[in-house]
C-alpha cells in the first residue's frame, strides 16, 4: 500500500513563473490537506479539501495561490506568479476521513523560487 | 489566535537515557495534541497523542503527560535509541479534527 505520493520532489522556478504541485492520497483516503513550511518555521495549514470540494482554505493565502482535488486524479496546489516568499517544502497529508489530525504525510514537494 | 511554542531548537542525549521534549500551548479549547516526528527530506509521521480529557498517555517507549493548568505538554522517551535522532514536531487540533497547529519542532540527537 504505497504511501501518500508527491511530485515532484524539488522545484525550481524562477519569479513569475507557475508552479504545480501534485499529491496522491494513500488508496482509500478521500480527504486531503496541504502544508506549508517555511524555513525555521513549523508547518502551517494551508487548505483541507474532499474529492471536488474544497472544505477550508483558511490558510491559503489571498492571491496566486488555488487548490483543487477532482474526482479523479491527484490534488493539485497551484501558484501563480511565484515570488521569493513561496521558497518553502509544500506538505501533503491525506486521512480516511477527518481523524483527529492522525493525517498520514508525503515527502514534500521543495520549491526554489530563483 | 492559537500558538504552539517548542522553545527548545534542539537537545542531545546519551543512548539508553530519557529524552524529554517539551511543548507549551494557548489554546483553551477541547482539543488532541500531537506529536510528529520528521527525518530530513521526508514528511512527518505520526508519533503519539493525547486527548485534553487525559493527562497521560503511552506507546511503547513514548509517553506524553498534558499539564492542562500550565497548558504544557512533553513527550518522554526511554530509553532514548539512536534512530530516534529527529525533528520532533508537537501539534494542536485546536478543537478541529483536522487542522493542525504545530510548533517550530526540536531537533533530538541521540548520541551512541
């Protein structure tokens, strides 16, 4: 049973330029989540989203930023016009359902903006 | 607006001695607190929990005590083995079953 899968694993993007970033839950899990880590900084959530719906983009930041899990395929976090500021390891979890944070995490996609 | 504070970056032990990480927290809500540990260039995974209705909790090797009136949580670990030399990551459900606050992590040395 393969794990929660993210590519890619780094990326490197220079400013104003898109990024996609893909995340496969663990077979089974409909609910998906993304995190963000900054350097020197924990995680932060970013978006909580079900197969076509996202249910809290609470932590996504207002601009260039848009998340989406179709119905069939990978989740997709994407950023528009990267600055500087989105350098950061990009986080993907998935669960069953909404277990009590017990969400199981991906490798993390690194993104250099150069 | 919640925080979870791990005011220690980093701490070093000896092999077969206990190692305690320690965690503090705002939040006053019902809530889990968790425990995550991180190996470089992979993500978290899962350690322990807690519920706020406990004080103790314990897996093995790993034990978690929640201290609701300083709203302060550790983990111990004992004996304390090499391979558990990694960041160690404290979270709070923050009365969400799903969004996660975490602290800045301490990176444990386990030294043979």
């Amino acid at each position: 049973n393969a794990g929660v899968m993210q590519n890619p694993r780094h990326l490197v993007r220079r400013r104003g330029q898109e990024a996609r970033l893909r995340c496969s839950p663990m077979k089974g899990h409909s609910h998906v989540y993304w995190y963000r880590q900054l350097p020197e900084e924990g995680l932060k959530f970013m978006v909580y989203l079900q197969k076509e719906n996202i249910i809290d983009e609470s932590g996504m930041p207002k601009e260039r930023f848009s998340a989406e899990f179709p119905k069939e395929g990978p989740s997709i976090l994407r950023i528009q016009q990267v600055v500087r500021g989105d350098s950061a390891a990009y986080f993907c979890a998935s669960s069953p359902g909404s277990v009590d944070g017990q969400a199981f995490f991906g490798q993390g996609t690194r993104l250099t903006v150069v | 607006d919640q925080q979870v504070k791990q005011n220690s970056p980093s701490l070093s032990v000896q092999e077969g001695r206990i190692s305690i990480l320690n965690c503090d927290y705002t939040n006053s809500m019902f809530d889990y607190f968790l425990w995550y540990k991180k190996y470089p260039a992979e993500g978290p995974t899962f350690l322990i929990s807690i519920s706020s209705i406990k004080d103790k909790n314990e897996d093995g090797r790993f034990t978690v005590f929640l201290n609701k009136s300083a709203k302060h949580l550790s983990l111990h670990i004992v004996p304390s083995q090499p391979g558990d030399s990694a960041v160690y990551f404290c979270a709070d459900s923050g009365g969400s079953n799903y969004k996660l606050t975490f602290g800045k992590g301490t990176l444990l040395t386990v030294n043979p």
